[in-house]
C-alpha cells in the first residue's frame, strides 16, 4: 500500500479579508483512501497516584454520585468525549500487578504495595470486575495489559480464560462464583508493559521470544479474536522494532510505542534528538519543568519536542513496512502526552500535574499527526485520564474539572472512524530567536453523512494566521466552527476558576465563493465543519 499522499506546494496569496498574506491549504476528499480509527481517540488508566484510587474509584463516604465506588461525573464526562477504549492496569504497574489479588470478595484481598509508584498500600478494591464495570458504564473497549515482567505464562493465560471463557473451565467457574455469568470478551490484550525498562529490562530478542510463548497460551475462545499487542519502542528505538517485526511479525495486532513529551532541552539543537523522547530515566525525575510556569523558549523546545511525534512514526513505520507492506500490522501509541514536573506539594510518585493552553496544543497537534498516519495507527492512548500526567479531569475530593486537553478530545471526536481527507499546505514558520517551527498542522476527514470536519492548530503563540482553503470534491455550503483558545499560553482551570480555558464558538471562518477562509488565532485549537 502506498503511503498517504500529503502533497505539499509552497504558495502564498494576498487576500483581502484577513489582512496581510494567506497560506493556501488544499483538502482533497478525492484522495480519501483511509479510515480514522476512532482508537486513535483512546485513553490509559493505572494505578498511579490518584488516578484509580481516589479518582475513578472513590471512598464510599464521598460525597458524589457513584455506582459502587466508581464516580459518575467522571463517568459522565468521558462518555461525552465517546472514550472508545481505556488502558489498564498500567503501565509499569502491569508487570507487578497479579490479577487474582483483585478478584473475590473485596475484604479477603490482599494488600499489596505499588512499589512501581510511591511504594503506597493498594487494597485491591478495584480489580478485574471493577475496571470491567466501568468500562461497561463508559460504554468503552477495555484494552487490559498482561503481566510478563513477574507473572507466569499460567496466570496471563488463566487470565484470559477467566475474562473469556463462557464454557465448563476452573477459571469461568471461578469467575461465575465471583458474580460474573458471562464471559466479558476482552479483545485488546497486551503481552507486558515496556519491556525494555520497567517491564523487565529486556533485550529485543529476549522479549521477542517470551512473546511467542507468552502469546501462545493466551488463547482465542469462542466468539472473541485477541488482538494482541507487544511492547514497542520507547521513542526513536527503530532497533527494537526492527527486531520485533522479524521475530514476531503477524502473531501481533499491534506494537505499543511509547512517546512522552518533555519541556526541556535547549533552544539551538544541542545533539539529534536531544530533549524529546524518555530515554532511560527514572520515572520520577525531577527538573522537567513546570506545568504552568514557563517561558515562552520552554514552550518552543517543548512543542518542538511534540512535533517529534511524526517523524518518530514516520521511521518506525518504514522499519513495519519491511516486514509488513499490507500494514496489517497497527501501530499503537499506548502512551503520549506530556510529562512535567508534579504540582508543588504533591507526591513525586503520583506524577500529578497541571494542564495548560500549551498541553491542549500539543494535544490537537499530535492527533492531527496521528490523524494523519491513520494508514499505521490504528490506536492510541493519552497518558492518563485522571489527575495524572496530561490528564482530562482534575479531581480534588467531590471536586471535578475539565482541562484544556479535555476540550481537545471534545472537538476532535468528529474524527471518529471518519475517512481521512489528505490536507495540503506549506506551513508558515512560528520563529523564536532564529529557531523555527511549522506553525500550522492540521487534519481533515468526511463522516458517514458526508459533512467534512478540518481541525487546525497555530502554536506560534503572537501572530494570527490567514488560511486560504480549497476543498477538493466536497460539496459544501455553510461553515461553522469551535474555538480553544486564551490569554496566555499558561493559561489553565483551576478549582477555583475551572472556565478560563473552554471551547467558545469560532467565527474566523467565511466562504468566500468556493474558498474557505479562516483566521487562525494565535495559539488556537480550532474545528470547522463544512455542510
Ligand atoms: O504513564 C506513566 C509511566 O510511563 C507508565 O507506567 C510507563 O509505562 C511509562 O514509563
């Protein structure tokens, strides 16, 4: 298969309406050859600090309404945002979390330390059935990853039998005197967690051959088809991939890579590389920078670091390729977001951070990526969706707020298993002390009624930018649009002020005969719909 066509063609024209010069985009729905997995959209939930215990899964004395222990606002807000798949149980937590701990009746549990964050005592309320009900009450696919790092090739396939099985076995009897009559039918199933750090510490080839054994005895039963998916590459680790692909190939679904952006480096490139990505680090390293107090050069070398996304695709996907040029094969980015320092005060373990403009732009940024290369990914998870790293929601006791990213994941959902239109265009440069960016990146696709959605974003966070877009057989007659935007590029709710950073209705877009034109606000996130 061909790789997707982005045409790119420098042009600038001079039009009136929105002043100065305007960048010609060209969206090309003739050239729709692929679907957006609405799995791109998908979300990681660990235990880590207080994303399930005291996030999802609250004290029963609190004070919000709750199915068992599972808060509902938070159930509520994700359903809005159609969450169609959530990550469990980690993470680095996965390859220490033994399952049966969590199963049976919740006061014979064992307690156990999450040694893999903030050495805090876990009581194993929320296990198996809690993260399925919640999955039930989100209306959401569970993805659960398996533990290689310390479990036995024997627990992960009970495991599996356990959530699949619906015949006479020890594990559907054990699930039935649990509670549970039918089988849940798990289909995303990952065999360990980043196996070449915390999981484990493997080489390639080590992992590659406990894959095939692991996998082996993780088995299909009647009636639901495991998509399983390996441990990928941390960042720009082309060499892991190259050699999973040749000694797994086909007996995957899909290969998890792993991006986090920091908000560190230096503003000239010191080396290739230098500054995105993780590398080998401690989890809870310090000096990545604040979430909300930064200059405007952290905010360069961090959206620089994010832009990193699409040419860390782009190689492992040539690599895929080699092995797999059907591209049967997704590539899942099982983590990404942000990482920045904790808010001062919290736990370091807990990696609770704070959620600005900036993180929402990297957020609309990076789907549009992904967006864009929906050809090789068919899934991704943001890392995490409660009071963890570039979380949706905040929580503070009964508490709840939305975050700019949140907002994100509100406009884009129209992208939904929508055909990919290939969007055209030369960028122009956001330039900070000589340094450049692409300032615009954006995304476009056609849904099941025909109507087109073009999600843009400008990081350049001091010029409006005019866009002069063509649109390519589609037959529209109206534009309507959202906008997220604010002040400053800090910018972030708060308990207190929890509306700073919300979606406002756009008005810069205007047909002009059969142009669309749009104005681009300074660091904006914006969603058009053309009818
Ligand atoms: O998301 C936090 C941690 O980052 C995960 O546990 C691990 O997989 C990654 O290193």
């Amino acid at each position: 298969m061909k790789k997707i066509l982005v045409t790119v063609f420098l042009s600038a024209l001079t039009l009136g309406s929105y002043g100065q010069q305007s960048v010609a985009m060209a969206v090309d729905a003739g050239a729709s050859r692929y679907t957006i997995s609405r799995h791109i959209y998908g979300h990681f939930s660990e235990h880590l600090g207080r994303c399930i215990y005291d996030g999802y899964w609250v004290d029963p004395k609190m004070q919000v309404p709750k199915q068992d222990r599972i808060r509902l606002d938070i159930v509520d807000a994700l359903k809005r945002i159609k969450i169609p798949n959530l990550r469990w149980p980690g993470g680095c937590f996965a390859d220490y979390y033994h399952w049966m701990d969590g199963i049976g009746p919740r006061e014979k549990r064992p307690t156990i330390i999450n040694t893999a964050w903030g050495n805090v005592t876990e009581d194993n309320s929320f296990g198996t059935h809690e993260f399925l009900m919640l999955c039930e009450l989100l209306g959401t696919e569970p993805f659960i990853v398996g533990n290689m790092g310390s479990g036995t090739v024997k627990e992960m396939s009970d495991w599996v039998e356990y959530l699949n099985f619906d015949g006479v076995s020890p594990m559907t009897k054990l699930r039935k005197e649990n509670g549970r009559d039918k089988p849940w039918g798990v289909t995303y199933f990952g065999i360990g967690n980043e196996n070449w750090g915390c999981g484990g510490n493997m080489t390639p080839e080590f992992y590659s051959m406990n894959f095939r054994q692991y996998s082996t005895f993780t088995r299909n039963y009647p009636g639901t088809t495991l998509r399983k998916i390996a441990t990928g590459p941390n960042g720009a680790n082309y060499a892991w991939t190259e050699v999973v692909m040749r000694d797994i190939g086909n007996r995957m679904w899909g290969l998890d890579l792993h991006y986090y952006t920091r908000p560190r480096g230096t503003l000239i490139p010191q080396t290739q590389g230098q500054g995105g990505g993780q590398g080998q680090r401690p989890p809870q390293m310090p000096g990545q920078g604040s979430a909300t107090n930064f200059t405007e050069e952290t905010y360069f070398i961090t959206m620089r670091n994010a832009l990193r996304i699409d040419e860390i695709i782009k190689g492992h996907d040539e690599v895929m390729t080699k092995y797999d040029p059907q591209k049967r094969i997704a590539l899942v980015v099982g983590e990404w977001g942000i990482w920045t320092d904790v808010e001062p005060g919290t736990n370091p373990g807990f990696l609770y951070q704070q959620n600005s403009l900036r993180d929402a732009l990297i957020a609309g940024t990076t789907l549009n990526i992904f967006n864009n290369h929906c050809d090789r990914v068919k899934m991704a998870q943001l890392a995490q969706t409660v009071n963890v790293l570039q979380a949706l929601i905040l929580t503070e006791g009964p508490k709840m707020i939305l975050t700019p990213t949140y907002h994100v994941f509100d406009m884009y959902k129209v992208h939904h298993d929508a055909k990919m239109l290939p969007v055209s265009f030369t960028s122009p440069d956001y330039v900070l002390q000589g340094q450049t960016l692409p300032a615009i990146n954006a995304s476009a696709s056609q849904d099941s009624t025909g109507v087109v959605h073009l999600t843009i974003v400008n990081i350049d966070p001091n010029n409006t930018i005019n866009l002069s877009v063509t649109l390519n057989q589609v037959k529209w007659s109206s534009v309507t649009g959202q906008v997220l935007t604010s002040d400053r590029i800090q910018d972030h709710n708060t308990f207190d002020k929890p509306n700073t950073v919300v979606v406002k209705k756009f008005d810069g877009a205007k047909r002009q005969g059969n142009i669309l034109n749009v104005a681009m606000p300074s660091k904006s996130v914006v969603m058009l719909e053309l009818k």
